[in-house]
C-alpha cells in the first residue's frame, strides 16, 4: 500500500511531500520519543507521532521512513514544514489519536 493510498482511505491532511506520495508503507511506527524511533523503526515505515518539531523529519530522513502522521489534529510547526519541504517527507496529519489510527492503518496494511 502506498502512502497516496492511505491518504485517501484515511481522509489525511498532507501538510507537504506531495512528490513522494508514492513511497511503499511497509509497516507502522507509533512512538513520540525520538530515541525509540531511532533505534526501532524500520525503512520504509509509517512514523505515528504527536510531536510536530523539526527533529522529525530529521529522524524520519535519518530512518528513511515512508512518511510521518501528526495525530491529534496537530499541525507541524512553520520550521518543521520548511524541512519537511526541504528534504521531500511526506508530513500529514489525521485528527484521530494515535491509538485509534494506528488501528485503522494496521487494518488498511494486513488487508491491502
């Protein structure tokens, strides 16, 4: 399934990366502590989060992943989006909680 999929399945906002839509989501990512994501995401994945800084398109770019989804109705900030723009990652947003979309996307990954 790729990311454009999960954007029209789920209703996603796409704040930027609309170039990069196309990227195969391998899997699923949901942590807010940087560390964690550094050590444990794999290429590829979905990156779930509630943070909206910079850093994470540095770590998503670091761990080369699909795409980040901001949860919550969170928006990233102007900084954030500028690298997000800079570097190509796809940064979206759902105002589902983490829980709730993490489910729905995992449904979408075993079913599609």
């Amino acid at each position: 399934m790729k990311v454009s999929d999960l954007v029209k399945e789920l209703e996603l906002t796409v704040f930027c990366g609309e170039e990069n839509l196309d990227a195969v989501v391998k899997g699923g990512y949901t942590s807010d502590l940087l560390s964690d994501v550094m050590g444990h995401m794999e290429e590829g994945m979905l990156w779930i989060t509630m943070q909206t800084h910079q850093n994470i398109v540095a770590v998503s770019t670091l761990k080369d992943a699909a795409a980040v989804l901001i949860v919550n109705g969170a928006s990233p900030d102007e900084e954030t989006l500028q690298k997000g723009i800079e570097e190509g990652v796809p940064l979206l947003g759902t105002p589902l909680s983490a829980f709730v979309v993490s489910g729905k996307i995992y449904q979408l990954l075993q079913n599609g």
